[in-house]
C-alpha cells in the first residue's frame, strides 16, 4: 500500500475535466485500471496532470451511515457517476479522526497493492471508527461531495 502521511494513495487516469456551472460544481471524471469505473471526484484544485494519464491521489468521503455486513464484494455504485453506494474491506481505522480506510476496489489490479483505497468520514453521531476493525465488510451510502486530493 502505498501511503502519504499514512492515507492510502489511489490510483486513476484522469479522463475529463468538468468545470464548475451557476448550478453545479466542477469535478474530475478518473477511471480506475482494471476496472469499468469512472469516478466523478470533486477536486479543490486543477491537477496538473493532464487528460488521458495517469493521476494519483486521496480519494475522501462522508459516509451517512457505516454497516458491518457478513458477505459481498467491493463495489462502488453507480459505475459511472458520483459515487452513491460503497461496499468493500476495512483496512485500518482511525479514532482521532472518526475514518476509516476501505478497499472499495474490485478485484486488485496486478502491479496494486489495492483495488480502490477510500478515506471515509463517519458522519453518524452513534457510529466511531474504533467500532470497526481490519477485515470487516461494510457498506454505507455516501454524501454528496466525495474528493479526490491529487498527489
């Protein structure tokens, strides 16, 4: 896993730049290798990475509310799209911060050392990240807002 200031680096390629509307705001559209997904990530600033190669980054967002489930896979839903719906692996757990890290990835990319790390924020005051623990499987719907950090 490969890491900055300890949060896992997620691995894309930059495919479109959609800028801020009166009604919307911008977003980066990232593929993910190995998979059929095509992420739609707020981004604080333009990357300097170009269209059509490859961007790295922390991916982040607020989970409404986290559930530990017993079987499934890792997904996120919709494929294309803001991320909505994600269902994976609980890599580590982080009490100061209230987030946890989820491999939220299909099957892992040969050459990754993870599908798809996300650094979600529980947001449901009853929930804490020291609730959850390395290799639990949860599931959660995500708020509007999820970001990528580009490295």
């Amino acid at each position: 896993m490969t890491t900055t200031a300890n949060l896992p680096i997620a691995r894309g390629v930059l495919e479109e730049i959609v800028a801020a509307t009166a009604t919307k705001p911008g977003y980066l559209a990232v593929s993910i290798p190995g998979t059929s997904y095509r992420l739609h990530l707020r981004s604080a600033a333009t990357p300097a990475t170009p269209v059509g190669k490859r961007i790295t980054g922390v991916i982040r967002c607020e989970a409404r509310r986290v559930d530990r489930i017993d079987s499934g896979g890792r997904f996120v839903e919709p494929v294309y799209g803001r991320p909505r719906r994600i269902c994976g692996t609980v890599l580590s757990a982080d009490a100061g911060t209230n987030t946890l890290v989820v491999d939220a990835g299909g099957a892992s990319t040969p050459g990754y050392a993870m599908g798809l790390p996300v650094v979600v924020r529980l947001t449901d005051p009853r929930q804490k990240a020291a609730d959850f623990a390395y290799p639990q499987m949860v599931v959660f719907d995500v708020l509007d807002g999820a970001t990528i950090e580009p490295a």
